[in-house]
C-alpha cells in the first residue's frame, strides 16, 4: 500500500479515536449547567458562580493565557472574554463632532475576536464562551477620550442628533463585532448597558437618542447568542431606585447581571427582581465588597446572606467588575462553596 | 489562485499533487469548518496538527506564534457551512465540489483523505448531536421563543428488552432525528391480582428491585451509547397504571374499569396498594437515573373527570402518591417533563387544576382530550409558567400525508406558545408509524421558526 495512503488511514483512525474518546470523557458540562438555571420551574440546586477582573494583558496570546489561568483557577462555570479593545480617540471639541465617528467593520475587532477564537477553542465542549460587550456609551467615552469623558453629558446635550449618530454607528459597530465573535466560537455575551441611569446622561438625550441603540445591542445578541446576560451597568452612577432598573425589563437576554444599591440609600431585592424581569438573577455580591477586600471566611459570611435570600434561579456573581489584584484562590474557595451551597443548606 | 463561492463563504483553493488533510471545526449551532490541506511544497505556518494527532509533512515552522498570538496557516483550504441536522446530503455535496476543483491530485491519494475526512464528519456530526441536549435546553429560556423547535415522539416497539429493544430505540432515534432518547417502559410486574373487593388490594406485595434488571438493562445501554448526542429521557408509568396491570386491566379492559370503580368506591383501601407501586417506580427512577438518565417523561394520571376527579378521590388518595414521581425525579434529575395522561377519559379545566403544583420543567397536556372547552397550547404556558409539550393528536400523522401534516405543523406552530416543543397528546404514536413520514415532519418542525419569520 502507498505510503500515503497508510498515512491517512491511520491519521483517520487516531483522529476518530481521539475525538470519542473526547465525548466519553464528558461529565455534566457547565454549559449546561448554566442552561439549567434557565429552567424556573424550580430553584437550581447546582448554584453556577462567575466573577471578572481584568487582565494585565489585554489582547494577543498572553491575554489568552490569563483567561485561561483564571478559569482554571478560579473554576468559575462560563469563560468569559474581557473586551480589551477600544475605538480611536476623535477629537471632539464640539458638539457636531460627534457626527465624525464611523461604524467600524468587523475586521477592527480582529485582535479582539483571536482571543474569543483561542479561548473557544479550548473550551468550546466544556463551558460557555461568553464574551463581554460594551454598551455604545462606553465606545463613545474611548472615543472622546476617559480624561474628557467628563464632557459627554454637556456635548451631548448640545446636540442631541449628532451624539445620537455617534451612537448609532458605536451600536452598528458592536453589532460587527458581535456578529463575527459568533461565528468564531463565542456562544452568547455578556452585554453592558449602560447610560440609562439618570445621572450619566440626561434623561431626554437616553431616552430619544440612546435607549434603542443601547437596547440594539441586546436585540442582536437574542437574535444569535445561545444564551446571553445582560449587566446593567451603573459604575459610578447609581440608579435612584429599583423602579429604575425595572424600566430594563424589556431588555432582551437570557439571565440579568443586577446592580445592587441605590441613590436613595436602597438595595435591590434579589426576589423581586427575578419576578420584575421574569429571569434569572446573575450577582448579589458587591464587587469592592468582602469578595475584593475580607477574609476568606468574611466572603463566606457575604454568600451565606446572599444565597439565604436569593431568587429561585440563580448564578453568584459580583454587580461589577472586581479589582484586579484579588486573591485567586480565595475566589476559588467562594465559588466551591457557591456550588454545593444549596445542598449543604437545606433547611 | 483559484477561488470560488459557495454559498456565503469564500473557497480557496490551491492546486498541488499530495495532500494531507486536516479537519478542524468546532460546533455552534452552525459548524464552522476547515481544511487544512498542506501540499508538499514549503508551507510556512504553524498549524495545530497536534490536535487531532496528525503528522504534517512539509511543515516549516518557524512561524512567530508570540507576534501574531494565534495559529494561522497561509495555505490553508476554508469553508463554512451549516451542517445543521440534515448534514450528510451536504457534506457530500461539498466533497463532490472539492473533488472537482482539485484534480490535479493523486487520485488513490485523494480517496484516502476522503475517508478520513469522513471520519472527522462523522465525530462533527456527533458533535453536534451533542448539541441536541442543549437546543433542548435552550426551550427553557423563558425570555424568548425557541428558535429551533425540537420535537418529541416516541412509538413502542416489538423488542420490550435486550439488545433489540436498543437497536430499536437506536433506528427511531436516528432515523426520524428527534430530539430525545426516550426509553419506553416496557416493564410489567410478575404478580397478578383479581381485584373483587376492598380486601383485595392487601393481596398486592412489594415488588422486588431485581424485576426491574431488563428495563433499566436498556436505559444503560442507551444512555452509554447516545447520552452525548441527547437527552436520555425515560418514560415512568403512574402508579394507577402499574395497578391495573397488576390486575390485568391491560389485558382486559373490563378488568381495568372495575379496578377503577372499585378504587373509586374504596379509595382508603386501595392506598396501601398503590404506595407499594408508587415504591417501585421510585426505585426505578433512582436507578434509572444512577444508570445515565438524564431525567423523566412522567405519565401522571387519575384527575380527568371520567375517574376520580368529579368526587376529589385524585386529589385526596390517588395524588399523594402519582405526585411522588415528580417529586422525586424534580429532585435527582436535571430535566423533566409531566405528561398529564388522559388514559381515555376526559379533562375539564377544573380537572387541570390538580396538576398545577406538580414539578416538571416542561408539561404536556392532551389538549385534544378536553370536555367542553379546553386551553390553548400558548394558555398552557400562562398556567403552568413552564415551556409545553403537544400540538398533534396521536393518530394524525400516521393516517395522512407528509404534506397535511405539514400543514397542521404550520397551524400548530403559528398558534404555539413561546417555548415549545412539538409533539402529540400523548406522545406514543401508533407503532406502525411510517419513519420517514415521522423524519419528514420533524425535520420541517426543526427549522419552520427560521423560515417562517
């Protein structure tokens, strides 16, 4: 027999034998233990846990490699893929500037989508790939620049149409990226919203120019994602009170990444917002909370008073992003814990 | 360069004479795909041959991994396509194609790299069977509408146990490609009771968990040989059923209406009896379970108003212990769905009451069985706050045209609640169902939410 041909055969051979044995070996997934999170006809036992810091490196192989230290790490139950890349900065000194920023194709966020595409690789059989997207607001605040982001509600204000724009093409943008991180291996995303909360921008400017750009970028990833998350970002500026945040509920995803407190001093009942949104709930733990600064046995203490009053249909997270240097193996110890909680707590 | 489109995705093509092939694809709900075909001339990259174990030739590796953070191949061979459940037609397709375009190969060559190209189809095709354990998984996404509609039917075949009861489970499986592996409850105890009076239902013994063997015997064998592709879903009898065929009622009806009556007049007495089956079909789902069940298709019975529901016999004596099932399947198993037997009689709404606090992640409902006015698939899911299960009465595809069928797909779809799975009133068809009718409906199922938007 030719040479070649042997080759081939045996090449066959070792390939189907590998990749059975890759199925075999499958236990119960975490991908579908975050699918059974989705089933409210009851509480979910396994309670799935995930948090996020950002990585000193943010793109390229080494940004691969922390990803994939942090996942195995940490054991959290989904990968998801920080969004490291930004949009160039446009001088903008007036408020028809805005009407300078472009829709970036899909070939801008390459270097983004190669982390998505290696970490997918990697994972794709064994957890969901969920890369994170940010909200039009926070590409237009790469866009002006973070020192001069303080300017955004005033230019905006100014002329609402042309910031509209801005956030227009920012929306149609992520929409590129989100289609193409698809097809390269991400299942779902952790979508950010971001600009409605009263304070960023003014209400008039959120709700005629903002929302449906805002809310396009969930509608895009409902229509692709097997399973999406939306955060409700409300980094440095409070909703005023839960009422507020309900106002998202016709926000499409899968499962709500919440925030917790208020402006006018109230916190959010975790119970309420699962009825509110009709969803599962993703968080409950402040990100500069015990999780970033107590003990190990402190940050217990915190998800014993979380898990007692969580809803039903659950995932524990953070409301935000947790600071970067936090401890590894303390996250580990919490989400271990995290997992078995509702077994070992029964009443 | 030679280059051409298929479908949407782009198609480059270099020419050579030996070839290696390399498949590498991961799975979403579409497969992306590619070939790596290496040539024997200097090929400068640095493929991830070391995934699937396959010696390159030629390979020069002194590609800068660290600059450009990523395998990537500058001659490799690209396609994407859908290799959505009717793959193989396709796959051939695009196989034909490739054989056309590169014909200045080594034909002996180029064959053996087809069969191992096939063998990698054949692990994508399981990999994205796999797959089918999640679409299911997606229904239970309550924000939205299932995109892909996933169907469940199931027929008794002639093989109760063994191998061909596997092999049968396997052929229906496979060949009408519908989304669960049910494994029927062929079980049937030993002993056999004449039920003429309240004393009577003394005579009934526990049944001993090694009468359960063959039937769980068949629950392994599928669960080890297609638990990757999907769920592994066995049905589970009620315990009133289990009752009558210890009195023989599935022999002789007759038999079957005076257990009823004699429940009906006696229900105090007939409890004990019906908590020694409720306890071996408890064993059977924990072993069952233990032995690769992914969860339960539970029948439940005894509240439609032609038996115990006018006079709150069901809720009062028969529920504590049909409920039990739920209850325990809820608590071991990932995934269950209630099935709301009519047995023959007839529902009202007041007589689905009953089943409201039952557990079950998706319920299905005869919704053809109903005394007067009945509900709707989509009220279903308002009542039950859960994803539904139905559409079809048993018979109908059976006894009429692929194309009728359709047709009632179309009704059944346009009308259906957000979360669905399409099935029938009690999804055992007629066990002479002709297959390729069944795989012609449910493949049109798969698919009718994408192309009837």
């Amino acid at each position: 027999m030719n040479k070649t041909i042997k080759t081939s055969i045996i090449a066959a051979l070792a390939a189907t034998t590998f990749s059975t044995a890759t199925f075999a070996q499958a236990p119960i997934s975490k991908r579908e233990r975050i699918f059974q999170v989705l089933d409210q006809s009851r509480p979910n036992e396994y309670v799935p846990a995930a948090f996020f810091l950002h990585f000193p490196d943010k793109l390229g192989h080494k940004a691969v490699a922390d990803h994939v230290e942090f996942y195995e790490a940490t054991g959290m139950d989904f990968v998801k893929v920080f969004y490291e890349i930004a949009v160039p900065q446009i001088e903008i000194k007036k408020a028809s500037d805005w009407n300078k920023v472009p829709v970036y194709d899909e070939a801008f966020f390459e270097p983004q989508i190669q982390v998505i595409e290696d970490l997918a690789k990697r994972y794709h059989g064994e957890a969901l790939i969920l890369p994170t997207v940010y909200s039009p607001l926070a590409l237009a605040s790469q866009t002006i620049g973070h020192e001069n982001a303080k300017n955004i509600k005033k230019l905006a204000d100014q002329d609402p149409v042309a910031f509209g724009n801005a956030i227009k093409n920012l929306s149609l943008s992520i929409e590129n990226y989100l289609r193409v991180a698809r097809r390269r291996g991400a299942d779902g995303f952790y979508v950010s919203s971001q600009g409605g909360d009263g304070n960023s921008l003014s209400p008039k400017v959120w709700n005629e120019q903002v929302r449906k750009w805002d809310k396009h970028v969930a509608e895009v990833a409902n229509e692709i994602g097997e399973i999406n998350i939306l955060h409700i970002c409300d980094y440095g500026t409070p909703f005023k009170n839960a009422e507020a945040l309900y106002a998202f509920a016709d926000y499409p995803a899968s499962i709500i990444n919440v925030p917790l407190n208020f402006s006018d001093g109230s916190q959010l009942d975790l119970k309420e917002a699962q009825k509110r949104f009709g969803r599962p709930i993703f968080g409950g733990l402040e990100r500069l909370g015990t999780i970033a600064t107590g003990s190990l046995d402190e940050a217990k203490a915190a998800v014993d008073k979380v898990l007692e009053n969580a809803p039903a249909n659950f995932i524990l997270g953070a409301d935000c992003t947790i600071p970067g240097d936090t401890d590894y193996d303390k996250l580990r110890a919490v989400i271990e814990y995290a997992h078995t909680w509702r077994q070992t707590h029964k009443k | 360069m030679d280059g051409f489109a298929y479908n949407n995705s782009f198609f480059k093509c270099q020419g050579g004479r030996e070839l290696s092939l390399i498949f590498y694809n991961y799975v979403e709900t579409k497969i992306r795909c590619t070939i790596y075909m290496l040539l024997n001339i200097p090929c400068n990259c640095d493929c991830p041959s070391q995934d699937f174990g396959v010696p390159l030739h030629s390979l020069n590796r002194n590609n800068d991994r660290e600059s450009s953070g990523r395998t990537f191949c500058p001659q490799r061979l690209t396609f994407t396509f859908n290799i959505a459940r009717r793959s193989t037609q396709k796959y051939k397709h695009i196989i034909n194609v490739l054989k056309e375009r590169i014909t200045t190969m080594n034909k002996t060559t180029f064959l053996a790299s087809l069969a191992f190209a096939f063998s990698l189809a054949a692990s994508a095709q399981s990999y994205n069977e796999y797959n089918k354990r999640e679409l299911l998984l997606q229904v239970l996404d309550q924000s939205r509408p299932n995109d892909y509609v996933p169907v469940f039917f199931n027929v008794h075949f002639a093989d109760k146990f063994g191998d061909g009861a596997v092999a049968s489970h396997i052929k229906f499986y496979e060949e009408t490609n519908v989304d669960f592996v049910n494994v029927k409850y062929e079980y049937i105890p030993s002993q056999k009771v004449e039920f003429k009076t309240a004393d009577d239902f003394k005579k009934v013994k526990d049944i001993p968990v090694s009468e359960l063997a063959a039937q769980l015997n068949v629950v392994t064998k599928l669960a080890l040989t297609r638990k990757q592709g999907a769920l592994i879903l066995p049905t589970v009898y009620s315990p009133l059923a289990v009752l009558s065929q210890i009195a023989g009622g599935w022999e002789d009806k007759q038999k079957a209406k005076d257990l009823i009556e004699l429940i009906r007049k006696n229900p105090q007495a007939a409890a004990p009896a019906l908590d020694k089956v409720t306890k071996i079909l408890v064993t059977y789902i924990r072993e069952a379970r233990k032995n690769g069940a992914d969860g339960f298709y539970i029948s439940s019975q005894g509240a439609d108003v032609t038996r115990f529901a006018a006079n709150g016999v069901f809720d009062k004596y028969i529920k504590p212990y049909d409920r039990q099932l739920s209850d325990v399947a809820n608590e071991i198993a990932p995934i269950n769905i209630l099935h709301i037997c009519e047995a023959g009689g007839k529902f009202n709404l007041k007589a689905l009451e009953s089943y409201k606090d039952y557990p079950g992640s998706i319920v299905n409902v005869p919704i053809h069985e109903f005394e007067g006015e009945g509900y709707s698939l989509k009220q279903l899911q308002d009542i039950f706050k859960r994803p539904i299960l139905g559409g079809f009465t048993r018979t109908f595809i059976d006894s009429h045209s692929v194309e009728e069928s359709k047709a009632v797909v179309d009704q059944i779809l346009k009308d259906a609640p957000a979360n669905f799975i399409l099935g029938a009133d009690d999804s055992v068809l007629p066990n002479s169902s002709d297959l390729s009718k069944l795989r012609a409906v449910v493949d049109y199922a798969h698919s009718w939410r994408q192309t009837h938007k």
